[in-house]
C-alpha cells in the first residue's frame, strides 16, 4: 500500500522561538511538491520532521489515512528518505556510496551492482564510481545524495533545497531527474528551494512556508 | 670519546650480524608489547565507542577518567601490580609475578587509556551528518553506530598507534613486574636499562638504535594513517 504523508498540526519551537506553527497538509501519493520559504522559515525542520529524522512538538506526522501518528521505526524509514543538504558522504568510493542503503538491507551483490550502475548513468556519476566521495565537487555530491536515495526506490522523497550550490551541469541533472519522477508519479517528491521557477518546472504543486504555516500556491 | 666510538661499532655490528641474544629480545619485546595492544585494543576501542555513540550514567566521569589515566606515570602501575601480584598479595597465588604475563598486564593498563581516550576523540570527532545520512538511507541505530565507527577508522588507527608507540618504550612497570630476568623477562627497554648500569654500551646501544628506528616507523605510519584521514 502506497504511503500517504499527512501533516497534523506540526508544531515546533527552538526555545522562545516558534519555527512551525500548526502546519497541516495532506499530500497526495505520486505528486511532486515544491515547498518556497524564506531563510530561517522552517523548511528544512518540516522536512526533517516529516522524513522522521526528529519529532515535532506538536501535532503528528501520519503515512497511513487511517493511522495514528507514527513511530519512526526502521521499517517505515526504510520507506522514504531524505536527501540532506550537505549531502554527508561517506568516507568511501562513490559506488559503494551509492550502494550502502542497498547494502545495509541485506540486498544480493549483483542486485547492488546493477541498480548502483543504472543510478550512477542516471546521475552521471559512472566515470567517477572508483573516487572517493569525499572528492567530489558540490553539485557531485548533490548528485550522489540523490542517487544514494533513489537506489532505494523510496516510496516518498524528501529533498532539502537539491540546487543550492550546485553548478548548471547539475541543475540539470537534477531538473530531469525530477521531472522524470513528475511524469511517472509513482513516488511522492517533497522538496524545498528557494528558487520559484525552478519549482513551477518541476513541481505539480508549490507549498508556501511562512510564519510557521504551510499553504499551497498553486495547484 | 674513543670508547663510545668503539661502542657504536661493536653495536652496529651486532645488528648487522643479526647478533641471537638481540633478536630474541627484539622478539620477546614484539610479543609482550603487541599482546598488550591487542588487549587494550579488545577493550579500548568498544569503551571509547560506548561513551561515544550512547549516553548512560556516569558516562562523563568515564570519559575524564580515561583522559586522566593517559598521564599514569608507569612506575605507579608497576607499584600496584606488583602489589597485587606478589606472594603476599591478593593476586599471588596466580604466580604472575616476573612473568611475562605481568609484563603484558601492565602495558595493557598504561595503553588502553590511550587507546580507548584517543577512539573516542576520533568518534566524536565524526560530522553529526553522517548519522542523519545513515539514518535517512534506512539503516538500524546498530548499523548507524557501525558506520559512523568506520568513517573513524583512520582516527582509530592513530589511536593504536599511538598505543603501540606507548608500550614499546614503556620501561618503569616492566622492570618492576617482569624483573629483567635473562632470556625469559628481559625486553629492549629493561635490557637498556641494565647493561648501560653493567656498562654493557654495545647491546644497549643496539637496542637504543633499533627502539629509535622503530619509534620513528611508528610516527611515520601515524603521519601517513592522518594524512591519508584528511585528504583522502
């Protein structure tokens, strides 16, 4: 069953300093959704709390319509990731990088093989697969990241600003990678940017994130 | 003038013939100092990763602890081993005492400090990034512990390094626990000690050069294991 991402009420605070305040949204399965904010708006707490990796406040976090609020437990993790924006490489070559998720779940070596090949020319990362990771220039390492989540084939994405400090080549790579997903919808994308044309290119829906509140641009 | 000339001579060419009596205490030195490692190894590094990847009670006073225990002069090691170890003492009917066993006891006691203190620094030391990367590509708290102690491998290596560097020119709590006895105790550090009292320089000077060759091997395998670290 596909998993359907819901904010509860999403409330979240750094001392006296409210950063999310009662965020709701219900995102449909298979969209792709591009979320705007100012600096120091909270995007990338929401994602983080939406991708399970620290809990909110308040509210809930729900990937099931009937379920009650989650519990980040692996198996459910497993289902969705979230591409960091300082990607954190691991101190390995870029294939075992990209083949790490895989590795860890227990998955046969020549399953590993060919899915981290078909993701490295996806990314255009197969003439650097033998380099250390740590080597790799920053729109790389972006490359990587996504890569080493879309190896997993999670059933949602989460991306925390993809082309910030990337170069164009990237860009690119990136643009197509998420307008592919676009076209397919058979994984819900959640990214934030800052950049407003970039998400009416890629996006099938545009959250706006302010003053701790989520709502929605445009459909 | 002369005579330190002469024994230089008299100590290269004890080297350079392989001379028995100083390959069997090169040998003996590797074995009790590299059992010792490997002790604190078992211990030090699964402690260092403990106060470093979880927190408990007292986990902090362990940590000063450790870090203090890097300093211990090993003369004092030496006194209360061998006041455990003695007839008298509580652990005397193990009849350890002079033994090489002692040996390797007490420089596991002076290096898992170091060793433990030092993999915790290199733990820590990892960007908290790449538990929230584990974490995010589905991997379990177990294996997140497991990755983040691998980006610290070159740190970790330093730290037995540096533990091996701390043994293999220990000589105070050898002497006291292992005794110098010919042939059974007597490592490089001890035996140096003895002959120059006899003034035996040849031997001791043999050894003082192969110590020396190996300390500096040692800080070459450090410099190149921290280099390899940061540029990869």
């Amino acid at each position: 069953m596909n998993l359907n991402l819901t904010l509860d009420g999403i409330t979240k605070r750094y001392g006296d300093h409210i950063i999310l305040a009662d965020c709701s949204y219900l995102f449909d399965s298979g969209k792709t959704y591009a979320m705007l904010g100012a600096n120091g708006s909270g995007k990338s707490t929401l994602l983080r709390i939406a991708a399970l990796l620290e809990p909110p406040d308040g509210g809930a976090v729900r990937y099931r319509n009937d379920a009650a609020p989650v519990e980040p437990d692996t198996s459910l993790r497993r289902r969705i990731t979230l591409v960091l924006p300082k990607v954190g490489a691991f101190n390995m070559s870029v294939c075992n990088n990209v083949a790490y998720g895989l590795a860890i779940r227990n998955t046969p070596p020549a399953v590993i093989e060919a899915r981290v090949g078909e993701m490295l020319e996806l990314v255009q990362l197969a003439d650097k697969r033998k380099r250390n990771a740590l080597t790799l220039s920053s729109g790389e390492t972006q490359r990587l990241g996504i890569a080493r989540a879309l190896v997993l084939t999670p059933e949602v994405l989460f991306l925390d600003e993809p082309t910030a400090f990337v170069d164009a080549a990237s860009r690119r790579v990136i643009e197509q990678i998420l307008m592919d997903f676009r076209r397919k919808a058979d994984t819900t994308v959640v990214f934030s940017t800052h950049d407003h044309d970039f998400a009416e290119k890629v996006a099938d829906h545009i959250l706006q994130l302010s003053s701790g509140r989520l709502s929605e641009e445009r459909p | 003038m002369e005579s330190i000339l002469a024994a230089f001579q008299q100590a290269l060419s004890l080297i350079i013939h392989c001379d028995s009596e100083l390959l069997s205490i090169i040998l003996l030195s590797f074995q009790v100092s590299g059992l010792a490692l490997a002790c604190s190894m078992a211990v030090g590094i699964p402690l260092g990763a403990l106060v470093s990847l979880t927190v408990f009670p007292g986990r902090n006073v362990i940590i000063a602890l450790l870090q203090t225990l890097m300093g211990l002069p090993p003369v004092v090691v030496g006194l209360f081993l061998y006041l455990l170890l003695s007839r008298s003492g509580p652990l005397g009917f193990m009849s350890l005492l002079y033994s090489p066993t002692a040996m390797v006891i007490a420089q596991a006691i002076l290096s898992f400090p170091i060793v433990a203190s030092l993999s915790h620094a290199a733990i820590v030391g990892v960007d908290p990034i790449i538990r929230q990367a584990a974490t995010t590509l589905g991997a379990t708290p177990l294996q997140v512990s497991v990755t983040i102690i691998k980006e610290a491998r070159y740190g970790i290596l330093s730290a037995i390094i540096a533990g091996f560097g701390r043994v293999m020119a220990e000589v105070g709590a050898v002497l006291m626990v292992g005794g110098n006895i010919a042939g059974y105790t007597r490592v490089m550090t001890t035996t140096i000690a003895l002959e120059t009292d006899k003034g035996n320089f040849e031997l001791a000077l043999a050894l003082g050069i192969i110590l020396l060759i190996i300390a500096m091997l040692v800080n070459l395998v450090l410099r190149a294991v921290q280099r390899q670290g940061r540029n990869v």
